[in-house]
C-alpha cells in the first residue's frame, strides 16, 4: 500500500512538470526560461508530496534539467560551488564540535538554569540570544550555523529529543522553529545583521533615497521587538512541545553542571575557535575576510587539534544531504533569475497594477514581493532581482519613497522564513532533522501572516510617527 502511494505521487510530480511544461510561455519568456521554471515547480511539489527523500526529489529534478537540455552539466551543478552552501556545510561540522567536546551540553544546562522551568522560556532564551548577536554578525548564516544550531542540539539531546524520530516534538521541533523565524526577524532590524541588506542601501541610493544604519534600526525596532515577543508564543500554540514545563530542571541542571566539573582542554579549544569565529564574523567585512573563509579556518582548527577527526566529517549526514538539496535549488532558482524569468514577472506585476491608487499599488506590490519569495533559495538573489523595480514601481505610483524602501528592505529578510530552501539558515536549521517538510511550509506561511500585520499595522503606525512618509 505505501508503495503504491509512493509511486502515484511520484508519477503525479512529473505530471505536474510535463503539463506546466506544455503551456505556451508568455511572449517574452524564452522557452528555455519557462522549462527550467516548470522542472523547478515539479521538484518543489515533489519535495512536498515526499514520494522519495528530498534529496533524490531535488537529484531527479537536475537529471530533468540536463536531459532535457534545459541546463548544461555545468549549470545544473554550478551551485554546489557557492559559498552560502559552503557555510552552511561547515556550520554543521562546527556545531558537531560542540556537541562532541561536551560544551554544548554545558552551554545548554546554562541556558536551563536560568529559564529552564518552561520551555516557553528557552524559546525567549534563543530569540534574546539571537537579538543581541544580530548587529554584530553581518551573516545570518553563520549567526544560525554557528551559534544558535549548536545550542539548540545540545538541549534537544538533554531532553532525548532526536531528529527524525517522534521525539522531536518534545523540545527540538520547537527550539528550531523559534530560532529560524526569529533570526528571519533579526535579519530585518539592522543593516549589519544579514548581508543583502547593504545591496539594498546601494540600491535605494540610487533611486534617491539615503539609509544609514541609525534610520534603518530606527524604523525596525517596533516592529521587530514585538515580533520578537510574539514568534515564541505563536509557535508554542501552533506547533506545541510534548515537553512544556519542567519545574526541577535549574536544579537538575546545576547539578549536572556540578557533575560536569571544570571545563576540559578540548572544551578550551572549541570556546576559544567559537570566539575566533565570532570575533572575524564581526571583522571579516572590514577586513576583507568572509564568513565563509572564517567558518573553513575554525573548522582547519578542530581538525588539527582532533577536536574534530575525518570520522566526524564523513558521519555529519546532514551536512552532506543539505549539500546535495540546497545546491540543486539554489541551482534552478539561479538560473531562473540568469534567464530573465524574475525580471520579466517584476515588470509584469508593475504593468498590470499601474492603475491602481498608491495605497492598493503599494500592498499589492510589498506582498507580490515577499510571497514571489517561493520561486527564490538566496535573499540576496531576489533582491537583485527585483528590490529596484519594485521600489521604482512604488514610487511612480504615488507610493512614499521612504516607505516603500524601507518596507521591501525588511521584507527583503522576513521573507525567508517561508520555506527550507528560502535561505542559508533556512536550510541549515531545517537540515538539522526536527521539522517535516510538510510542517515547516505551515508554520512559514502563518507566521508570514503574523509577521506582514505586525509590520504592516503596527509597523506602519509608527512609521508614519518617525516620518517615513513625509519622505
């Protein structure tokens, strides 16, 4: 019986990508463009209806584009060369290493001592964490990979719950889902703390408009602490922890500290790379050094002081498959954008809607925006793609500038938190292995929700207090 299903949805994913196929392309989409555009939709619904593992899904869909002759050999596997993907990899390795030496668990029964009675309390835990590491470290990539993740194992394996396994609802699930949606949060509320949102001052510039790092934080500090207030409640009642209150764990947890004893030399070791990694996450942009670069070197270092061995390397399973899936779809995603694909859907939408009143042009355009978010697996990517069009269409309709920069800015964050692929932390988080597929598109999409009111009405007010549409 669950053969059969596997195999009636399997063949019902490639039907989706042989009908979308078929359909004639609007006139100024290549056929090339509309192809790769209709295998990129197969694989993601394929993903989704999980007839094979993701990873042989997202296999399956770069075979399609190369016999098909979509792509070639070399741009079908053109992302397994990007350095987010990169990062991401050795994030997994380095939260590996705290996790062997012990310093995760002692970072974690810390983090339970002190609000460890609810778990409720350890989501405001990450989300604090999260808030005040944000300015200081441009990549949220690595702020995930290298901070938050290990943290987050470290107290799913106090509370035996493991990937892939019913018991990762019991802390896990809940831990990944706070942090993911708060670090899309932090991403949005400084110009430092992920790394499109400098293209997107340069891009503002030229439209004539100035964002400086004060106006930026100015305008998204409402809306982002009250965001950041609700995310932990709003997934404690949407997708609960079996495990909500545990009344004797600060004590538990100082007696395990107790027990734990003084820190041993390969916890000095992975505490001192953790501070070197932090410390040229913060530098690395003035000093020419990237988080990638960085996240590789701290890796170099464990492995020769054999904090870390080959072993761990090889047996790091998430790493790889998240290798293998995020590069294919980062991948398509690419080469939809290379092929004009966005671009002719960003001039669309701003043709059809330049009738409308600055009000409903301006709704219209900031959702069209951050919901397009599904066919994107790079923030940096779609802002390229279309921040200035839509900025640009804004504008010409009557929409005030500095609203209008300053909305598709944040969004140009919150919006990848709506799926796996959406960004680097995105993928990371989920590779970890506490979250279905099926369950992490929810949650996205009704915390959009949540997010874009509270921005937009909240947000909104006291945008128009500081301004922003005076500008």
């Amino acid at each position: 019986m669950l053969a059969k299903k596997k195999y009636s949805l399997l063949l019902l994913t490639f039907a989706v990508g042989v009908a979308l196929w078929w359909v004639p392309p609007p006139e100024q989409v290549e056929a090339r463009a509309w192809h790769l555009f209709a295998i990129f939709v197969a694989t993601i619904f394929g993903i989704i209806a999980n007839p094979l593992p993701m990873g042989c899904m997202a296999l399956i869909g770069i075979a399609a584009t190369v016999i098909t002759k979509v792509l070639t050999f070399q741009e079908a596997f053109s992302g397994f060369g990007n350095e987010i993907v990169w990062l991401i990899v050795f994030a997994f390795f380095i939260s590996r290493g705290f996790i062997k030496t012990g310093l995760g668990a002692r970072i974690s029964f810390l983090f339970m001592r002190l609000l460890g009675k609810k778990t409720l309390g350890l989501g405001y835990g990450l989300v604090l964490t999260e808030l005040i590491l944000a300015p200081a470290i441009p990549s949220n990539t690595a702020r995930s990979g290298g901070v938050i993740l290990p943290i987050i194992k470290s107290l799913a394996n106090v509370f035996e719950s493991k990937p892939h396994q019913p018991t990762a609802k019991r802390m896990g699930a809940y831990l990944t889902t706070v942090s993911f949606q708060a670090t899309c949060i932090t991403s949005a509320m400084f110009l430092t703390s992920m790394a499109g949102n400098p293209l997107i001052v340069e891009l503002a510039q030229d439209l004539g408009i100035t964002i400086t790092w004060g106006s930026w934080a100015i305008a998204a500090i409402v809306p982002g602490l009250i965001s950041l207030a609700v995310v932990p409640y709003a997934i404690f009642k949407l997708y609960p922890p079996t495990i909500t209150e545990s009344p004797h764990a600060p004590e538990f947890a100082k007696e395990q500290l107790h027990n734990m004893g003084k820190i041993r030399s390969n916890e000095w070791i992975m505490l001192g790379v953790f501070i070197f990694l932090i410390g040229l996450w913060i530098m690395g942009p003035t000093i020419g050094i990237k988080a990638t670069v960085t996240a590789l070197l701290g890796l170099v270092i464990l492995l020769i002081t054999n904090v870390l061995t080959w072993q761990d390397i090889r047996q790091e399973e998430g790493a790889w498959e998240t290798l293998i899936w995020f590069s294919i779809l980062l991948t398509m995603a690419t080469q939809l954008n290379k092929l004009g694909l966005t671009q002719w859907f960003s001039n669309w939408v701003a043709y059809e809607i330049q009738a409308l009143p600055w009000i409903s042009a301006y709704i219209l355009l900031t959702l069209v925006y951050f919901y397009s978010h599904y066919f994107f697996a790079s923030n940096l990517a779609h802002i390229g793609a279309m921040y200035a069009t839509f900025l640009a269409a804004a504008t010409a309709l009557g929409a005030p500038l500095g609203l209008s920069a300053m909305t598709l800015a944040f969004y140009s964050s919150l919006f990848g938190g709506l799926t796996q692929y959406s960004s680097g932390p995105a993928a990371l988080l989920f590779g970890a292995g506490y979250v279905p597929v099926k369950t992490w598109w929810k949650i996205g999409f009704i915390m959009s929700i949540i997010t874009i009111l509270i921005w937009q009405l909240i947000g909104g007010l006291w945008w128009y207090a500081i301004g922003l549409f005076d500008v």
